[in-house]
C-alpha cells in the first residue's frame, strides 16, 4: 500500500505509559485490514487492536472461538501493512495460550513478527506466569479483564467480569 508520511512519532510503550501517568486520553480502536490501518492511524488513532472478534465481524461466525492463530497472524501483518505510526495490539485467540505455555510464548512472537508491538490475551491469575515470561523476553502485554468472548461457552454468554480486586 502506497502511503504518505504522518508527522507524529510512532506510539510506544512509553508514550502510553507518559500518557497514562498525565492523564492525556487515548485512542484505541480496530482493524483487520490495511485501509482501515491506513485511515486509523492517519486520524491520530493511538493504537490499533486486531482482535479475534474478527471472526464475528469479518468472517460471520456467531462468535470468537473459532478464529485461528494463522488468520490473528494474517490480519496482524495487513494491519501492520497500512500503519506507520500507532501502536498495534494484537489478540491471541482462543487455544493460543492456556494449552501450552511454550506454545503460547511461539505464538506471541508470531504476532510480533507478523508487526504487532504488543499482544493481548484474556485471563487472571491463570496467565500470570506467562505475562511475566513475556515482559522478561521484551514482548509487552495488554492484558484483557472484562467481557471475556473466549469464555462464553463456561460463564454462558458475555458478561462484564473483573470488577473487584
């Protein structure tokens, strides 16, 4: 994709955290492709989420269960295509992580190969050594408490949770 030059910086984890700590608000929206990549980062979007939700979005399953790592890879590479500037957060889809956490940690440095900057996957307690391997290799995590899709065949639908400590 042809692009022409934005004249911010590119969005690090350390201008979020600088942007966080002085209460400056951010952006954060999706994409799975490259012209929406495009037209987000050239509205000054600050970061760019390729969630699994694209398999609901783009590819009309009934929910996010089914996406695989090779199409998180796929979306995660168009996405990196279009932008030049924004920080892009790439989601780990169901199966990627709780399985194996050696498995997990491949999968993680796929997505940042593919261009992601930082990687998203959803749990608590359960995924706190693998967030801390992670940070020790240098790969930053956004960590996912909340709506919880991946989650819905257990808790039954999709409700907030990680409200209390």
């Amino acid at each position: 994709m042809q692009t022409d030059q934005i004249e911010r910086k590119p969005v690090t984890l350390a201008g979020i955290y600088k942007m966080y700590r002085e209460g400056t608000p951010l952006a954060m929206l999706t994409a799975y492709d490259s012209t929406f990549a495009y037209l987000e980062d050239h509205a000054g979007v600050d970061i760019i989420l390729i969630g699994d939700s694209v398999g609901q979005v783009v590819q009309g399953k009934k929910n996010t269960i089914p996406v695989t790592m090779d199409e998180m890879i796929y979306h995660t590479a168009c996405v990196a295509a279009g932008n030049q500037t924004a920080c892009i957060v790439a989601d780990l889809p169901f199966g990627a992580y709780l399985v194996n956490e050696d498995r997990a940690v491949e999968n993680c440095v796929e997505l940042i190969k593919a261009g992601a900057n930082m990687v998203k996957f959803e749990g608590g307690q359960e995924v706190c050594s693998l967030v801390s391997r992670l940070a020790t290799m240098g790969i930053p995590v956004c960590a996912h408490l909340g709506v919880t899709p991946q989650s819905i065949k257990t808790i039954g639908g999709y409700y907030v949770q990680g409200k209390t400590y």
